[in-house]
C-alpha cells in the first residue's frame, strides 16, 4: 500500500535535512507504528507524504497503492486516498464543520468517478459515525474545530477519517492530549475501519495507545530514518527502556 525508498527531505528555508534516507513499506490490511524521539522527523514524514509547503524532497521514491505520490498535490494524493490526521488540528473560522465534511466527501468521491452524495444520506452517514465517536450534533454546525477542546479536535480528525474512507491513514500523535476515556474512543473508530485493503501508519509517542489499537509492526524513528522495526513487543521495550539504546546500536 505504502512503500517508501530512501527518503531524503529538507526544510525548503533552512535547508536543513530531516528525512535521511527512510525506507518504511506498510502493506494493506496492516497497522504500522512509528515511534521515536521528539525532533526525529516523525511529522516531517506525515507532512512530505501529504504535500505539505515548506519541504523539499532530495531524494527517493515513495508510491501509495502503485503510484508515485511525491509529484502530485496534496488533494491529488488526498484523492488517491491517503488521510493525514494532524498531531496538530487546525481551526478554521467561518467553514461549518459538516460543510467541511461534506464538500471533502463528494471531492473525494469525484475525483474517484463516483457520484455525489446526496444530502439526506450524508446527514445520515455523518450523524451515525459522530455518534460512534460522541460528537455532538451541535460540535457538527460550528466552524471546524474552533472551540474545541483537544480532545474533541482529535475524534472530530478521526471523523474526517471515517467519513473520507481512504486507503491510506496517517495518525500523528492523535493520542496526545487524550483523557483515557477518549483514547478509546479514537482507537475503536480507528479498529473499525481497519480492513484488507486498508493500512494504517500511527505514529505515537506512548506506547498505551498501541494497548488498544494493537499494531502489526513497530518502527522506529530516529534522526530522519527507521533504526528498528520489529513487533508489538518493540513498543514495551521503548516504554521501559526509552530510545537511547537503540539509537546506540543501530550507530
Ligand atoms: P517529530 O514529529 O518526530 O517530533 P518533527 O518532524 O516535527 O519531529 O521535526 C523534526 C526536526 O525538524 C526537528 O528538529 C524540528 O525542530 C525541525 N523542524 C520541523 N519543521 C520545522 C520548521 N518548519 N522550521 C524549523 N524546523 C523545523
Ligand atoms: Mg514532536
Ligand atoms: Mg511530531
């Protein structure tokens, strides 16, 4: 679903490299976790996958489901279904929440060569998945995001998600900012949608969240490339033991 060579990327102002030659490949129907230290280029990662501005790509390759990715823009690759949830939501005045959903829905569901969908079964859709998640009726009428506590942004990401069906998922950090009660909720939205022809790539910095969305494979990050992959067990190793021996070893 994901394959990625030898990734190297820069900060377009700085030209200061964060990527350094990752290679990661995530196959449908997995979950795979990143994990790594703070500054490691773990949401440098989600955003060049995802077009973001400011980065400049050196070197390497990276294809969602076949196709290269890195020269298309961001609504391109949105449409070739990769999602990124931000480790960071952003709030945006004056867009309604639902609008926002449902102008992303049908773009999306265009650019796939597939009808529009019409009004009464997108309230519908979009009502029964909030639910799912404990978003409120009124949280769908504001403007998307403002006023939202951390914890709400986060599902109303993971809402975004559900509703946008994608190929691809990129979670960064969703589960900073958490309460228990609503990290659940997250990780069931996100175990529900978990299919064979579905991958997901959550990056974290806990391993507690990967006690509810119970990963295939555990990566991990340090200073722009993947030092160590193994299983879920990788993820208790790094809770007790913290990074600096792996680091160690893979230098
Ligand atoms: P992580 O998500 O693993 O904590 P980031 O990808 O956010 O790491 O950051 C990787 C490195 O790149 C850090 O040293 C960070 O300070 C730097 N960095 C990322 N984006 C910018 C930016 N826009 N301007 C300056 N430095 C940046
Ligand atoms: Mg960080
Ligand atoms: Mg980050």
């Amino acid at each position: 679903m994901l394959e990625i060579k030898n990734l190297r990327a820069s900060l377009e102002e700085e030209g200061k490299e964060i990527l350094k030659g990752l290679n990661l490949t995530v196959e449908a129907g997995k979950v795979h976790a990143i994990m790594g230290p703070n500054g490691s280029g773990k949401s440098t990662l989600s955003y060049v996958l995802s077009g973001r501005d400011g980065y400049e790509v050196t070197e390497g390759a990276a294809e969602l489901d076949g196709q290269d990715i890195l020269e298309m823009e961001p609504e391109e690759r949105a449409a070739a279904g990769l999602f990124l949830a931000f480790q960071y939501p952003v709030e945006i005045p004056g867009v309604g929440n639902m609008t926002f959903l449902r102008t992303a829905v049908n773009a999306q569901r265009k650019a796939r060569g597939e009808a529009e969908m019409d009004a009464a079964t997108f309230l519908k859709v979009v009502r029964e998945k909030a639910k799912e998640l404990k978003i409120d009726a009124e949280m769908l009428k504001r403007p998307v995001n403002m006023g939202f506590s951390g914890g709400e942004k986060k599902r109303n990401e993971i809402l975004q998600m559900a509703m946008l069906e994608p190929k691809l998922c990129i979670l960064d950090e969703t589960d900073s900012g958490l309460d228990v009660d609503a990290m659940k909720l997250v990780a069931d939205g996100v175990n529900a949608m978990r299919s064979p022809d579905r991958a997901f790539l959550v990056i974290t910095h806990y391993q507690r969240l990967l006690d509810h969305i119970v990963p295939d494979v555990v990566h991990i990050l340090a200073n722009g490339r993947i030092i160590k992959t193994g299983g879920p067990e990788l993820a208790l190793e790094v809770e007790k033991n913290g990074y600096a021996d792996l680091i160690e070893e893979a230098a």
